[in-house]
C-alpha cells in the first residue's frame, strides 16, 4: 500500500550558532509529543540534540555533519535535514541543499545577518530553493523587528513577508501577533523548564492589560507591514521573490508550534526534477533517487556505513532492484532504512521526498543515481575548490591497513578531498579541505572509529585548479606547482597562490586551469 501523505522535505540552515539544532529538536519533539497521544516528555529529555551525535559535536557544540530526521505532523511526512553552519563544513550543507524542497533560514535576532547566511541565502536563490525565515532568540535582546526586516530586503533582497509579528521587543517576548487571524498568541513560560510553551489563542479584545501596549505597538506595526503590501503570496513566494517571516525562540519552543504548521501549508511538494540530459521524472512516474550524503561511524557498535538517497519519484520498496546509473549494474536494495538523528529503523517503502539511508551499499557514493524503468542520472553534486592541504601519514605504521581503509571510508562520505601522484605514492596521500576544521574532524575520526592515529603535514599550496592529463604532464616540473588525482579522476593543480595560478595560467593559455566553486568564506 503505498503512503500517500503528502510530503515536506526541507533543510535547516543558517550561520554557526543560530540555533539550527535546537530549532530541530523543538520541531522533532514537538511533532513527537502530538502523535504520540498523551506522550509527555520529561525535564531529562534535553541531553544533546538528537540532530548532534557525534562525539567531537557533543563536546564543542557544534554541528560538522548534517543530519537528517522523519517524523509525521498532522498526517505529513517531514523529512527535515539539520545543517551545519561552519564554512568549513559548507560543502555537506551544499550537498543536502540539492535534496530539498525549501528551506528554513534562521537569524540570530541580535546577530543579524551574517556573513554565512548571506551565502546561503545566494546558494539557495541560484537553486530556486523557497526559503521560510525564522528569527529566533527573541527571547534575548537584539535588533527590533523592522530593522530586520529592512535588512533582508536590503542584503539579500527578499522581500520579508511576515506571518506572526512579534508582542514586545527582543528580549521581551510576550508572544506573537498572528497576521492571518489576527489573534494574540500569548507565550506562557512553564516553571521547571519543561520542553513545551503552552500558548494561548486570545482575541484582540481579550488581551490583557499587561500586555495592552506592547499589543498596540504590534498591531500599529502589522498595519504598516500592510500598507507596505508586505503579505504572503504564495507564488511570489514559490517564485523567490519573497521570504515568509516567523519569530520564535527556539530554546523555549516559542514558535515552534506555528513554524510546523507553516511549513504543512505553503512549503512545495516535491516536485518534477531534470536529468542531466534534460530529460524530466515526474513524481508519480517510475522509481528515481540521488545520493546525497554518505556517512559512517553512526553507531560504535556495528559499523555501518549508510549511503543517504533522497527520493526523487515513484514508489521504493524495500528489496526492489534497482540500476546503479553510473555503472549501468543492477543493486538490490535489500537493506534500507529511515533516519532519525542516529537512530534507524527498517523501511518497507518510501515516497518521493522521503530520505531513506542504504546499508552498506559500497557501490552507492555521493551524486550517483539509481532508478527503475527509463534511464535517468541526476546532476552531480558540487565540490568546492580547497585551499588547506597537509599530507597524511599512519601515526602507528603497524596499522596501515586500518589507516588505509579509514582514508577511503572518509574519502568517500567528502568529510576531506584526498588527492594522489604516482611522484608522492600511495602511503602519503595528500588531503584538501574547504576549512581546516575538516582535518580535525579526520583526525578524531581515524583515532576513535579507525583505530589508526593519524599525523599530517602541512603542504604550502593554498590553491587549487582544475586541469586535465594534458595539462598534468605539461605542469609537471614547472616552480610553484604541483598536479594530483582526486579520487574521482579529477586532476588538479595546486599553486602556492593565487599569483602563481594566474602567472601560469597566463603563460600557459593553453592549458586546462579551471577555477573550482568557492566554498570557504
Ligand atoms: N537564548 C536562546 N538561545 C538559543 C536559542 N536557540 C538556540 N540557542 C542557543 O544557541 C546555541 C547554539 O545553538 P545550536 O542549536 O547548537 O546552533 P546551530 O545553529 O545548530 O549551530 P551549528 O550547528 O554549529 O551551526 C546553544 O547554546 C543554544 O542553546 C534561543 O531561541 N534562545
Ligand atoms: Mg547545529
């Protein structure tokens, strides 16, 4: 039988430390609690976010890999990815901004926007990716709501359209002004911390006198909002034009509520998606889905390496056989899975815009197709040009197996780029990273997971661009420049600056050098 609940299948995105993890939990629980009839959860619910599992994000806090999350709200199928906010990271965020519909952007109320958000915001206007804004903090003192307002329109030139008005300044959060019904949705904060904001609905005239000028403040402003013709259209929204706008605090679940229900209304449905050939799969036509995300090391206890596919069209059904589109052979999906943080469950079926997680599928890496019926191959995934090199040695050379094995493995989820040269041989591989972070992420992760401690060098190049065999014979030799392989076929030239790139490029005009998309700040 197949699911027929529509689906929602966004990514949370932001700059580091916005809340983006926080967010995902508030909305997860919050789903949780209303379909599980009668379940309460408890003060000791609130251990790290379900969305951060990994050891090094647990103890700094941070997010470094994305995670993705299902849960069903009133009777939809969410799949909702948690992204991470560091530039070192962007290019996991970029990859799973290719297997969503919309987006949730979030703003620190009293950061504003910042540099990482301003980028996303770009990435996802190139993508025609909708985005929904949540401005979140508001419980902490920050810049006022109008001033926010401007500054999207002018920065990134969206134009707000806010659904709830804020009821007191941030810092004072009394609750929201609901532009479609009009009402007070009133924030009552519970005593003990408890994990849901009890809200109250309230009329305008049945707002309270503590509350009477705040109030009057915030409907002046919706009126202006108003005036401003600065209302939800959903195909302007659809269209990229504008950004439908929230208030909340994520930590005190203020919103959280709402931002569901915005998002079961005006986010897309998954819709027709173009091959490379520019052939088009509707949804409802044979089975389709792209790797988007491969990842390791979820569970200490049995070593699984999950290959995250999302759904393009038709049904999936567990054990279908499949074709593999870049190596034409067929792959029997015998082991999938749906994703909850790091917990998994066995799945049966999946629809399109559901993320579903193959087991163990060695063959599966990030970009590929696999499909039923008439061939098709999704668009591959970017890469982001490096600019931080070291080379990698086995700290303990008795393990070189393991060290070998464990390069491959993270090689194949992106965390690094590893680049080779017949010149440097194969027990030295050279790493190339977005951000240094990324190597601290290979170190943790080949010391705990591998069993291999790991030592680098740091290699002087700080540029990387793209060239061919041609190009790879001719530089070979040549000062200042050095050619490697990635490990998908790729060759590039790496230069100690941006001078030498440009002097050799413009000595060389004939020769392939390919600037890569920028990825780092
Ligand atoms: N006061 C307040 N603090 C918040 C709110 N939301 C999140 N925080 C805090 O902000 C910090 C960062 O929150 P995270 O959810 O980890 O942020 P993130 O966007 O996931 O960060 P990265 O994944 O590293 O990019 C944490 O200390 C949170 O407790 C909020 O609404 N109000
Ligand atoms: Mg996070």
């Amino acid at each position: 039988m197949p699911d027929t609940r529509p689906r929602r299948t966004f990514a949370v995105i932001s700059h580091p430390d916005a809340g983006k993890s926080t967010l995902t939990e508030a909305l997860a629980l919050h789903a949780r609690v209303i379909t599980e009839a009668g379940a309460v959860h408890g003060k000791g619910d609130r251990r790290a976010t379900v969305s951060d599992w990994m050891a090094m994000e647990k103890a700094r806090g941070i997010s470094i890999t994305s995670a993705a999350l299902q849960f069903v709200y009133r009777d939809h199928v969410i799949n909702l990815v948690d992204t991470p906010g560091h530039s070192d990271f962007s290019e996991d965020t970029y990859r799973v901004l290719s297997a969503v519909d919309s987006a949730v952007m979030l703003v620190d109320a009293g950061k504003g926007l910042e540099p990482q958000t301003l980028k996303l915001f770009k990435v996802c206007a190139l993508r025609g990716i909708p985005v929904m804004t949540v401005i979140n903090k508001w419980d902490r003192p920050g810049l006022s709501a109008l001033e926010l307002m401007d500054l999207i329109q002018q920065k990134i030139g969206l134009r707000p359209t806010p659904l709830t008005w804020p009821v007191g300044e941030a810092g004072d959060f009394r609750g929201v002004l609901d532009r479609r019904t009009g009402e007070f949705v009133k924030y009552t904060r519970t005593a003990g911390g408890a994990t849901r904001a009890p809200e109250r609905r309230l009329g305008p005239t049945e707002v309270e006198e503590a509350d009477a000028d705040l109030w009057a403040a915030a409907v002046e402003e919706h009126e202006l909002l108003e005036l401003d013709e600065a209302d939800h259209d959903q195909d302007r929204f659809l269209a990229g034009e504008t950004t439908p706008v929230m208030f909340a605090s994520a930590l005190q679940n203020f919103g959280v509520a709402q931002l569901l229900d915005l998002l079961l209304d005006i986010a897309p449905d998954p819709s027709p998606t173009e091959g490379v050939d520019g052939s088009v799969r509707k949804v409802e036509d044979d089975f389709s889905a792209f790797v988007f995300k491969v990842q390791s090391g979820m569970n200490n206890a049995h070593r699984d390496r999950l290959a995250y596919a999302r759904v393009v069209s038709g049904e999936f059904e567990r054990g279908m056989v499949v074709t593999h589109a870049s190596t034409g052979r067929p792959f029997a999906t015998k082991f999938a899975q749906s994703v909850f943080g790091r917990d998994t469950q066995a799945v049966e079926t999946a629809e399109p815009g559901d993320i579903i997680g193959f087991v163990n599928a060695q063959a599966l890496r990030v970009g590929d197709t696999v499909y039923v019926g008439d061939p098709i191959e999704y668009p591959p995934v970017p890469s982001f040009a490096p600019e931080h090199f070291v080379t990698a040695s086995a700290g303990d050379i008795g393990r070189y197996k393991q060290f070998r094995r464990g390069i491959e493995q993270l090689d194949q989820e992106g965390v690094v780029q590893v680049l080779r040269s017949d010149l440097r041989g194969d027990q030295n591989p050279v790493l190339a990273a977005v951000g240094p972070m990324q190597f601290e992420v290979v170190e943790d992760r080949m010391a705990n997971e591998f069993n291999s401690p790991i030592r680098f060098s740091r290699l002087d190049y700080q540029v990387a661009r793209r060239t061919d065999a041609a190009g790879a014979a001719a530089l070979a030799g040549m000062r200042g420049v050095e050619v490697l392989q990635r490990s998908d076929g790729t060759h590039l030239a790496l230069f100690v600056d941006q001078w030498r790139a440009m002097v050799t490029a413009r000595d060389n005009p004939d020769l392939v050098l390919e600037a890569l998309p920028a990825g780092g700040s």
